[in-house]
C-alpha cells in the first residue's frame, strides 16, 4: 500500500515539483535570513540563478556549526507567533540545535511519518507500542504522530521501564513497536529472562527502528528474536525528525520523500557531488519547510543513493543504510573504523551479544583500540581456554575484514551500559586529551 500519490509520480514530475519547491525555498531564506543571504551573497548566487535542479550545486553548504551559531532562533523565518512546536538536540557538545514548526510544518511531518507506518504494513488495525522517549529529542513525539495519522491505536509508552514495557505490550497486544534497535534488544532480552514465549505472548508483526546506526547483523537478531519485519527509519532533527526515509518490504534500501527532501552525496573532503551508488556524506535540502529551511544541509552520515525501480511501486530514489557518521568515524593508525563494521565482524560471531563499546587510547605515540563485547549467557559456563579461542577469533576476524589489530576484551551479559535512547558506541579517549 502506497500513503500518498507523490510516493509514485514519474521522475519528469516529481524533478518538475522539486524544483518549484527548491526555487520557492531559496527565496524564501534568501528574504528573511540574513545568515543566508550573507552566504548567498559570498557565492555570488540568487535565488534567480536556480533554473534547473543541478544549479543547487552553486548553493552554499549549511552544518550544524551554522545552527548553533545562531541559537537560538537565528535562522527562523517566521516570527515566533506563527511557531508551534520546538524541539532541540541534546547539547552535550555545547549549545543545543534548535528547530521550529509551524502547522504547515507539522502536517508535513506528520504526513512523512504516516508514509513510514504504511510501509511497515500499518493501519487504523494496527495497535503501535512507542517506546521512542518523548521530550525535546524529535523521536517520541514523530512517531506518536504518524501512527495517529494513519488511525492506528497508540501506546505513548516512551523508554525505560523495561519489563513494564514487555507488560504492556503484551496485554495490549501491540503489532507494531517503534523504538531504537538497540533498545529493542534490551526488551527481548529482559523478556527472554523473564521467560516469555515470545511467539504466543506478544502479537508484533513488524517494527519501526532508528535513531542509531545499525549493522545487518543487528536488524536480523532483532528482527529474528521478535518474529517480525523489520522497518529501517531515517531522519534528524535539523531536517525535520524521523520520516526523511523508511525501507519498504520489498528492498532494504530506504526511500526518500524527494518531494520534501532534496538529497545529495558529496565527497566530505572536496564538497563535489558523487554518482549515484558511490558512498559519501549525505546533504538534504528541505523543500516545504517554513520555520526552518536548510539549504544543502551536511549530514555527516555516510551512504549511497540508488534509482532502481522497487517492487513496491514506489518511485522514489533509495538510501543504502548508513553506513555510519563521518564524526563517529575514528582513524585507528591510519585506517577509517567504522562501529558498524564492528559490529558486523561481532554479528557474525557465536557465542557474543550484539552489545558492545569501542574504546581509542594512546599507547605512547600510536593509536590503541579496545573493544568490549558482551559474552551471551549459555557460554559463561565454558573454560577460561574456549573464551580465549572465541577472544583470538573476534581479534581475527576484525584484522582480515577491517585491517585494524584491536584487544578484545570478554565481558559478563548486562554489564556494558544500555542506553534508552543511542547507544553510546565510540569512547575516543584520545579526543579527551586533545
């Protein structure tokens, strides 16, 4: 089932609304935002120069650095009056981003997440158990939204509160669970200590993950664990949320709401604008933004772009997953460290859970890399000889696939940290020390 009619519009139509929208919105911040009139203006580019789609290339890139520069609502172009919802990010490396919604905004997003529970198989039949926490965080409050558009019935449960959650989806007979993955691990596994018979105590048919990059081997043990499709989101706060792109039964490729988002891949060292199916950072340009657009956003996430035609009917261009965030990225003595690929070489493993924790330090002049990973319950009874053959296999495996010598070190179940929200893969102790 296809939500709306612009999901399947011919390319030739779908570029013709594109770049009506594009030509509006670069007027648009060109008008009221002297930040971006100011860049315009450095380029040498007006709004009049974008006669075609290819002409976003002379637009100025935007980061994230630009949104705070301007905290709190610089880059609004819209007077306060007129903004009905804020959300921010956390913060945690100085002054948060903030973004703004009018009600045109706002049925826009609404409107990206319905598209994202339909691809999931949802309806107004379907019960959606939330547990994206609520807050400032865009992520509770998005998905909430969606699954009201589309008439389902909807469980604000937000995260934490682990067994209670597994509680209520269960009695409410929940079909569709929307969280992070790796909290919906956690569930599976406090539902499997408490020895739930997952095929006849809960009634999910399919999910609805993000927030955090994810291995294969990751969305195959949830997906496998719960009995049920698993559906990969894609968004951010800056842009608008959750519902940028979602991957459709048919293809793990994630499709893009081109008519919203205007998507791009770039080399992150030149800024030049890579072919289709060659991996590079993400920009996105919103196209019916009205508090907060942003032109040529750099994402800092890693991906591809795909234009085969998918099975679902759906005509819109497709997202590889990501592959991770180029700021996430760590240079280990030379090579580029990904903790999905990590977490790929762990998936791949016997005997280990999926949660683990990257540690870079210095050890004298060169680069050192631990690695935690959480041993599964049924092998803490093998001999101190077994652990060491499985901690000499992960080590093994991560030179000939990653060409990265890392220590590994076996730790208990449950010992490594959980996060409700991201999990906190990366400790970079070397960034501390800069």
């Amino acid at each position: 089932m296809i939500y709306a009619k612009e999901e399947s519009l011919r390319r030739e139509d779908l570029q013709k609304l594109q770049l009506q929208r594009l030509q509006d919105t670069a007027e648009r911040v060109y008008t009221l935002t002297p930040f971006y009139k100011e860049k315009f203006d450095e380029t040498g580019v007006t709004p009049e120069d974008i006669q075609s789609l290819e002409d976003i290339q002379k637009l100025p890139f935007t980061k994230k650095k630009d949104l705070r520069d301007h905290y709190p609502f610089g880059l609004f172009t819209v007077p306060m009056s007129q903004v009905v919802r804020v959300h921010s990010s956390s913060g945690t490396t100085g002054k948060p981003t903030v973004v703004g919604y009018t009600k045109e905004d706002m049925d826009v997003w609404d409107e990206v997440m319905a598209r994202v529970f339909t691809m999931a198989g949802g309806s107004a039949e379907d019960v959606v158990h939330n547990a994206y926490g609520y807050g400032l965080f865009t992520g509770g409050l998005g998905f909430h939204n969606g699954a009201e558009k589309i008439g389902a019935t909807l469980i604000p449960a937000s995260s934490g509160f682990t067994d209670r959650q597994n509680m209520l989806m269960k009695d409410f007979k929940a079909t569709i669970l929307a969280s992070t993955p790796s909290f919906a691990l956690h569930m599976a596994e406090a539902a499997k200590k408490s020895g739930a018979d997952f095929k006849n105590d809960f009634k999910l048919k399919s999910g609805v993950f993000g927030a955090e990059p994810t291995s294969e081997g990751l969305k195959e043990e949830v997906s496998k664990v719960w009995g049920i499709d698993y559906h990969e989101v894609y968004g951010l706060s800056e842009i608008i949320g959750p519902g940028v792109s979602c991957n459709c039964k048919h293809s793990k490729l994630l499709h893009v709401a081109e008519d919203h988002f205007y998507v791009e891949i770039i080399d992150s060292k030149t800024g030049d604008v890579l072919p289709d199916g060659e991996r590079g950072e993400l920009v996105i340009t919103s196209l019916t933004k009205q508090a907060l657009p942003i032109i040529r956003y750099r994402t800092g996430d890693i991906t591809s772009l795909h234009r085969e035609p998918c099975g679902c009917g759906r005509t819109l261009v497709r997202m590889e997953s990501i592959v991770g965030r180029a700021d996430d990225m760590i240079i280990v003595n030379g090579v580029n460290v990904y903790p999905s690929q990590v977490e790929h070489v762990i998936a791949n493993t016997e005997g280990v859970t999926l949660n683990y924790q990257i540690i870079a330090d210095k050890k004298g002049h060169l680069d050192k890399l631990d690695i935690l990973v959480e041993v599964s319950d049924e092998i803490m009874t093998d001999s101190i000889a077994d652990m060491e053959r499985l901690k000499k296999e992960i080590q093994r495996e991560l030179a000939n696939n990653l060409y990265i010598n890392a220590s590994v070190k076996l730790v208990e179940p449950r010992t490594i940290e959980r996060s409700m929200g991201k999990a906190v893969r990366v400790v970079d102790k070397r960034r501390d020390d800069a």
